[in-house]
C-alpha cells in the first residue's frame, strides 16, 4: 500500500472527512430529491440530514473511530447517545441556516453549502473530543 494511503489511515480527521462525504452523499442526495418532490427546503434538509446521520455513525463507529467505540452494554448505548446528541446539534445548524436562507431568498443549496460547512466543524468537535474519546 502506497505510504500516503498508510498515513491517512492513521490521520483521524482525514477519515473523518471521508466518512463525512460519504454521508454527505446521502444527506444531499436525499436533500436534492425532496427539492425536486417540491418539499419545503427546511423540511427536505431535516430529511436527508437524519438519514446522513445514520451512515455516518456506521461509517464513523467502523471506520473512523474504531478504537474509541465502547464495548457493547451502557457505554456503548451512551456513546451512541453522545453522537446523536451530536448530530442533533449539526442538524439544527444545518436547518437553521437552510430555513432563514430560504427565507432570506437565499438559493437553498447555496445555504446547504454553508450549513455543510459549520456542521461538519460542530460535530467533528464533539466527536473528537467527547463521543469517541479513546
């Protein structure tokens, strides 16, 4: 295996990252069909969100933090809570932002990609330092 592949695997935030664009896929996956279903952009952006979150606990539990997932029992079952805590908080801010864009005028993708952005920072914190603490 090439050495840059080797060091990104030992780089937590890199896997982070990736596992974040692949739940991203599906969050603006989801996102972009409920727009063309004409669903309000809030609602559709709640949608695809909360179905992101789910990929990205698979991804990130397996993946990303792997070493930090607690043993199967009451540990576990708060870490879990930890990150949907998390992911409530980011999408909050990614509902948010969408809404009062939209309601701004504001091309609702224009405001995802800002969403996106703080969301990503919020819960790569919380995760980090709280939810997958090793």
């Amino acid at each position: 295996m090439p050495a840059v592949l080797l060091r990104l695997r030992e780089v937590t935030l890199a896997r982070y990252l990736l596992a974040s664009i692949g739940a991203l896929a599906v969050d603006l996956g989801c996102f972009l069909a409920l727009l063309t279903a004409a669903v309000p952009a809030a609602l559709a952006s709640a949608a695809g969100y909360s179905l992101g979150i789910a990929a990205h606990w698979w991804m990130s539990s397996r993946a990303v933090f792997a070493d930090g997932v607690a043993a199967r029992g009451p540990e576990r079952t708060r870490q879990k809570a930890l990150f949907v805590a998390s992911a409530l908080i980011g999408l909050a801010l990614t509902t948010g932002i969408v809404g009062l864009g939209a309601l701004a005028g504001m091309d609702p993708r224009a405001a995802k990609l800002a969403a996106i952005a703080a969301s990503f920072v919020a819960t790569w914190l919380m995760r980090r330092r709280i939810g997958f603490r090793a």
